[in-house]
C-alpha cells in the first residue's frame, strides 16, 4: 500500500510537469490551433540556459527568474520572426516548421552543450516529506506547478492584458475591431508558452537529467494531455496531465514495466479518445454545412 | 462639418472589386445610411473603413486620412464597428465583453461611468452581466454588441445590419434606443441595413448603393418619397 | 489543339525522365546507385503517404510502422521461409494493406489532431514491438535480420545494385501508374470530396467510411511495398532503424515534395534521402541544426512544395510563351 500510494505522489509529481507543458501547447492552440511540437525542445534549451548559469556560479532562484524572462523573449521572437510567415499557411506546412524547430533547437543544444548527461540541482532537499510517501522535492515540484497555475489563471481571468489574450483567442476579427494590437499578442502567448515550458523543463531536469532529448518523450505526453482533457481547455489539460503522470507510473510499476509504458499509456488514451474523441472536458465538434 | 468624408474609394476580394469608386460623407453627429440590396457593396463598404480590406481612395476621419492604416490604428482613431455576426466573444461574459470594448482607454473613472449608461440602456444586459454571452438571445447580443461599441466611446459608430435575424419588436427596441444614444452622446453613425423603412426613419442623410456605387443620395425623407427607392426597397 | 499539344509534351517530359531514371544506374558510382534506390523506395511511400493525407485529409505521423511491418514481413520470408525477394514485394503489400484497414477503422473516429497523435503514437510503439521478446524467434530481437542481395537474372550483365536498382524501378513506375488511374477515377474524386467535405460528399451518395478505410489501406500498402524493397535493398532490417524520426520523414516527405500531387513524391523522396547528407557536410557539429534551417527555407521559399513551386513556374513560363504567339498549355 505504501509502494502504490509513492508511486501515485510520484506520478503526480511528473504528472504537474505534464500538466505546465500541455498548458502551455493549449495556450497556443487556443489562438492558432496548431498543437506546438518544438514546445518540449524549446523547453529544453531554455534547462539549458538555467544549467549554463548555475554552472557559472548563479543563484538557484536567480537564475530561475533569468531563464524564465529569457525564455518569454525567445518564444516572442520565434513568433516575430518564424510563425508569423505561415500564419496563412495550410496546417501540414505549419507542422513542418514545428519540426523544423525542434531539430534545431535539439541539435543547437548538443552542439552548445555536448549530448552527455547532466545533473540538474533541484531548490528542494531531497529528504521525505511527511513520511515516505514523497519526497520534499517531489512535492516543491507539483507546488511550483501549482503556483504557475494559479498565477496564470489570475493573469487571464483579473487583467487587461489576460482579458485581451482570451478575446484575441476566441474571436481576432473582433479583438482587432476593439482596438487590439491582435499580433502581439499572439507573440505574447507564444511568450508565455514558453516561459511555462522553461518552468516544466527546469522540473522535470532535476527528476531525470538533463540531455538535450530529456523531453521527446515528456512533449508526447504533454500531447496526449492536452488531447485527453480536450484541446481548447485549460483545466481539462491540468487533469489530464496529472491522470497522464499517475498513469504512467502505475503502468510502469505494475503492469508493463518501463520498456513499454509509454506504449500502453498512448493506447490507453488513444482508446479513450476513441471513445470521446474531443477528450474529457472538450466541446463537441460542430460543422457547419 | 462631416465627421467622415470618403471619396474615390475602391476595395474587394483579392483581385476583383465590389466596391468601384464611391464618395460619400457622414455628417457630425448625425445618421447616415447606406442602403442596398444584397450584394451591393454594403458590409464591403464598412468592412474597407475599418481596415479590414486593402482599399485605394480617400478616408478621411475628423481631418485624419485613415485609408491604408491597420485596423487597430482606425479603431483607437475612435471608430467602432458593429460587424455582421455581431462579433460577440461567446465564451466571455457579458461583462467582459464590455470590458474588451473599452481595453484601449486609460480613463478609469469614466469606464465606469460608462457602464452605468450602458447598462441604463439596456436594462437587460445588466441583469445579464456575469453570464457567458454565448447564452443571450439573439437580441441581446446585438444590443451587447452596439453597447460592446460604445464602450469605446467612438465619434463614428459603423452599424452592420444590426436589424438581422431579430423580431420585429426587438428590432424597433434597438432602434429606438440608437436614437437615444445618438441625441444624448453625440455620436455620429454610418447605419447599413437592408430594411430600407426603418433605416430612412432613424436617418437624416441617406445614399443608395447599387452594385458598388453610390446612385442616388439626399436627405432621408426625401429618398422616402424617390419612385425607385419606395417600389425597389420599401415595397409600395 | 492546344490541350493536345499540352498533353503531348507532358508526356515526352515523362519519358524523359524515365529514360534518364533508366540510364542513371550506368553512369554514377554504385553507392549512388544505392542511394537512388532508396530515393525510389521512399517515393513509393511517399504516393502512399499522400493519397492517405494530400488527397484524403487523413494525417499520418505513424507511416514509418507499416514500413516496417513491410520490411520485416520480407525479411522474415526470406530468411525463415526462403521465398524469394521479388515475391515477397505483393505478400507485404497485402499484408500491410489488411494491418492498413484494420488501423483505419478505429481512425474513423478521430480527427485532425487527434489522429496525428494516434498514427503518431503507432509509430512510436513499432520499434518497441519488434524487441518485443515473444517475438524474437521471427523478427531477431533488436539484432534483427540481416538478407542477402539478390542476383540479377538471366545472367543479365548488370551489377547487383544496378538490377535492384531496376527492379524497385520497375515497380515505382507500376506504382505511380496505379496511383495515377486509382486519382483519375470515381474513387480518387471520391477521396478529394471527402478532404474537402465530408458532409457534403457524404450526401452525394459516397460511403464515406468504407472510402476512408480502404484509402488508408491502400497508403499502407504503398508503405508496405516500399518497407519490404527497402529491406532488400538495405539488406538488414531491425527496430531501429524504424523510429518515430522515420515517420515524420515521411510526412516532412510529402509537404516539401507537394500536398496531393503524384510527382511530389519524387521531390520529396530526394529531399529525404539527400538534405541529411549534405546538412552532415556543411556542418558536422549541428547537422539537425541546418537540416532545420533547409526546412523552414523550403517552406518559406516554396509554400506550396517543389511540386508547386514547378507548376506555378511552368504556368508563368508558358503565359509568357502565349503572351509571344507561342503554344499555350491548357489550365489544368
């Protein structure tokens, strides 16, 4: 009972990085619908760059906050400059451009940061944490997610800006015709999508290790989550990373092992889709005839 | 003076225009309308002076020339545009909606005090405001829209057929409250509608579109009175 | 008499250039001789891939599976069954077309990206099952099955690599042919009425489901047609050469090449097979990095594939031409 409860805390603890990631792909999806699939490399040179400035002797937090702003600059700049040009673009080219990214940003980091592993601290000891059920650092790792949560919902829900993204998602036609700058603030998602990825990536580096293919895998289920919770929603991808982490990890520990758990964990939600093919929390799809 | 003065003006889809050289003007604080059939030009035409479309010609706002500035530069310029569809943010609330008209103003204190007009306007949307605008009616989102408009505290508000899809009693409501809004706020509206009748009752200047031009203009009760308005557009 | 005149010269272009696909294998080096043939394998895919996602609408990010179901059920009746390598050709093809429609049904379910993710997720776990343990005595486990290269026939004098090169040329052209007529007739207007409009095609009588599935049989079976010239050609299959990067050559294959369009896949099979190796030479250090950069300049270049870019170019040159008094090429 012991081991299963720890396997369900760890579960969640991954499952708060799956949850900040699929977020984020949400967060674009909502004003472009397209599902970003560089997120997870983006994230990952954004590790890098925290990694780098630890190295060089940073504070922990600072350079927490540094990679964090930098992140939000890169993913406005990709936007500036690489998305904006296929805005227009049928969805498949868009997803060669994703690709793109992804190889670029992967082979720029092994390139700046060589392919071996690394050790990436974590700001939490790693003593357990009210019994042995989680570890301080399992439980800093869902506490962090859970303040990024919480601080974006109030960004979208409480401000003008947050306001203005969320009408820009819905409707840009109408966004514009209120007065909205509508491109920069689909910049400004991209930003933030970003940012939450650094967040995520700077977690689940302190988990595992660092390399610069560390989050193919998490990126996938990121997918999966925000699929499963329903594309367009935000909660729905929050729950849906969370069920995605315990998941796996019961998978892995108790009915496949690790070789194939991400196998089983694709078709198990594959079947669900299959059976609720807009996900949990999704909203129907309606064509117009 | 005219708040809007347009003169020569060209705009359509990709290489084929709809509209071919029109001039016209909206009177300060006035209602001016367009009127037309289907496929004259009408949402075209709204469409060119916001921005949404390349155009070629003069635009000229309160002595500003606007043609050729991207919408949002037209729009903080102060002029508001209720869209076909009405362009309601459906997943937002009522209030929110509101919210988003007014996201360019710094001026708190008068937001404020808008709402409170807006809302005496339109008594239904107060009792509406926390509810997602995608479960008003028909009619309510078209006030919402005009409200979402005036919340920009625009000089020229442009109406896309706010007469569309609504019962006959809402429509006269509506209308009936544009003329208010107009006395009161002082502001000056550019109204296409096909349901030339109501249109001409709410209007002081009236020009007739035809397949991208302007054929005929005047004041609106003497339009009333033209043979080939009353027997194409009013039906006698 | 124009269209005529179009037409004809469409067709001496065509025989162009497969005399020249004939006549490369005697003129270059026989490692280029390998690597065009795979450049012919990958075409044949890619006709499959686009007939499932260009002309259908149906995303695949999972193709790489059936290639590799492809390449093992060849390996596998070679090696345990000693069939010989220009039979097992049709047993994959049918194979993967059955594993094709199979795969096809529960996809009638989803959309967009939701069977991006399940196709995807197909590919994924495909390296995972070959290793998998209870199957090790058929598909070697994650050493594989290495297969010998086939000698050319007759004694014909031909080097080995010259007649495989034939031989999958051979089958591409039937391949393409196939294609071509399969787009030509009610079933290709019938698949292109369902990408654009599903309800409405629907309506006008098509049965929607069945089109769906057996289309995305057929791109399987173009997939499992190449998968198994490609072991023979690659002489050993294993797991990893099988990974998900392999699918999303594929669908990179068909954008860059040209959506919907037939010759596209030439184009797209060449950049495959090519851009990895000259990214490699202009950098050693980050070779992805400029791979990348090849990709967005080609989609930024070209939005709408090589195909594309070559129609649109033909069609200014000819207006240009018609605009002197010369031939003018009917608007297709």
């Amino acid at each position: 009972m012991e081991a299963f409860l720890h396997q369900v805390l760890a579960g969640l603890a991954n499952g708060a990085v799956y949850a900040s990631l699929a977020l984020a792909l949400v967060m674009i999806y909502q004003s472009t619908h397209h599902i970003n699939f560089a997120q997870g490399e983006m994230a990952m040179f954004s590790t890098y760059l925290a990694w780098a400035m630890i190295n060089a002797g940073v504070p922990y937090w600072l350079a927490f906050v540094s990679t964090v702003l930098a992140s939000f600059v890169i993913g406005v700049v990709i936007e500036r400059a690489v998305i904006r040009r296929v805005a227009n673009a049928p969805v498949l080219t868009v997803v060669v451009v994703f690709i793109a990214l992804l190889v670029i940003f992967n082979s720029v980091a092994g390139w700046i940061f060589s392919y071996t592993i690394k050790v990436f601290p974590s700001p939490f000891p790693s003593q357990p944490l009210f019994g042995p059920y989680i570890s301080t650092h399992e439980a800093g790792v869902v506490g962090i997610s859970v303040l990024v949560l919480t601080l974006l919902y109030l960004f979208f829900r409480f401000t003008p800006l947050g306001l203005a993204m969320r009408a820009t998602a819905e409707n840009p036609v109408s966004a514009r015709l209120a007065g909205i700058r509508v491109g920069w603030m689909l910049a400004l998602g991209w930003g933030l999508a970003a940012a939450i990825g650094a967040v995520a990536g700077m977690m689940i580096a302190s988990i595992v290790y660092l390399d610069p293919n560390m989050l193919s895998g998490v990126l996938l289920y990121a997918i999966a989550a925000a699929l499963l919770g329903g594309i367009d929603n935000p909660f729905g991808a929050v729950v849906g990373g969370l069920a995605i982490g315990v998941l796996e990890n019961l998978m892995g520990a108790y009915v496949v092992g690790t070789e194939l758990k991400l196998t089983v964990a694709l078709a198990v939600i594959i079947g669900v889709l299959i059976f609720r093919p807009t996900g949990l929390f999704g909203r129907a799809f309606v064509t117009r005839v | 003076m005219p708040v809007l003065e347009v003169s020569d003006l060209h705009a359509g889809y990709g290489r084929s225009d709809v509209l071919h050289g029109l001039s016209f003007s909206v009177e300060d604080g006035g209602i001016t309308t367009v009127l037309g059939a289907n496929g004259a030009g009408k949402t075209t035409l709204l469409r060119a002076l916001c921005g949404l479309l390349p155009v070629r010609g003069s635009i000229v706002l309160a002595g500003t020339q606007i043609a050729g500035r991207p919408t949002e530069a037209i729009v903080r310029l102060g002029v508001a545009h209720v869209p076909d569809g009405r362009g309601t943010f459906l997943n937002l609330s009522t209030e929110e909606n509101l919210r988003v008209g007014a996201i360019t103003r710094r001026d708190r204190a008068e937001v404020a005090r808008d709402f409170e007009r807006i809302y005496a306007y339109f008594p239904r949307l107060k009792e509406r405001r926390h509810q997602q605008a995608g479960t008003l009616s028909g009619g309510e989102q078209q006030m919402l829209a005009i409200s979402r408009a005036l919340m920009l505290r625009p000089r020229l508000l442009l109406l896309d057929e706010p007469s569309f899809g609504l019962a006959p009693l809402v429509v006269q409501d509506i209308f009936r409250i544009m003329r208010t809004i107009n006395a009161e706020q002082k502001v000056s509206m550019l109204l296409v509608e096909q349901n030339a009748s109501l249109a001409l009752d709410l209007a002081n200047t009236a020009y007739l579109l035809e397949t991208g031009r302007v054929v005929m203009s005047g004041p609106a009760q003497e339009l009333r009175r033209a043979d080939n308005v009353r027997q194409a557009y009013l039906g006698y | 008499m124009r269209g005529m005149e179009a037409d004809r010269a469409r067709w001496i272009l065509i025989a162009v250039v497969v005399v020249a696909a004939c006549a490369l294998p005697f003129v270059v080096s026989s490692y280029r001789v390998f690597q065009f043939n795979l450049v012919l394998v990958y075409s044949i895919v890619l006709i499959g891939l686009n007939l499932l996602t260009g002309f259908n609408g149906q995303i695949s990010l999972g193709h790489g599976a059936f290639y590799a179901i492809g390449a093992y059920v060849a390996a596998i009746l070679m090696h345990h069954a000693g069939v010989p390598y220009w039979a097992t050709v049709p047993a994959a093809g049918l194979t993967c077309f059955v594993a094709g429609c199979l795969f096809g049904l529960p996809a009638l379910r989803l959309h967009g990206h939701y069977l991006a993710l399940a196709t995807f997720a197909l590919g994924v776990a495909m390296p995972q099952i070959l290793k998998y343990q209870g199957l090790e005595h058929w598909t070697g486990g994650v050493q594989g099955i290495v297969i010998s290269k086939p000698k050319p026939p007759l004694g014909l004098p031909l080097t080995q690599d010259q007649w495989l090169y034939l031989f999958t040329l051979a089958i591409a052209l039937l391949m393409f042919w196939i294609a071509w007529n399969l787009l030509r007739g009610r079933i290709g207007r019938a698949m292109v009425a369902i990408r654009d409009h599903p309800i409405a095609a629907e309506a006008m009588g098509i049965n929607v489901a069945a089109v769906k599935t057996l289309t995305f049989g057929v791109s399987a079976l173009y997939a499992g047609v190449g998968g198994a010239l490609g072991a023979v050609v690659v002489q050993f299959v294993a797991p990893d050469s099988f990974v998900a990067l392999l699918s999303i050559s594929f669908l990179i294959g068909i954008v860059i090449g040209g959506l919907a369009s037939i010759s596209g896949a030439i184009y797209g099979a060449l950049f495959i097979q090519f851009v990895p190796n000259i990214a490699d030479q202009i950098s050693r250090a980050a070779p992805w990095a400029v791979y990348g950069l090849f990709l967005l300049a080609f989609v930024f270049l070209m939005p709408t594939g090589v195909a594309g870019f070559l129609r649109l170019a033909w069609a200014r040159l000819t207006a240009r031409r018609a605009a002197a008094g010369g031939p003018i090429r009917e608007p297709r």
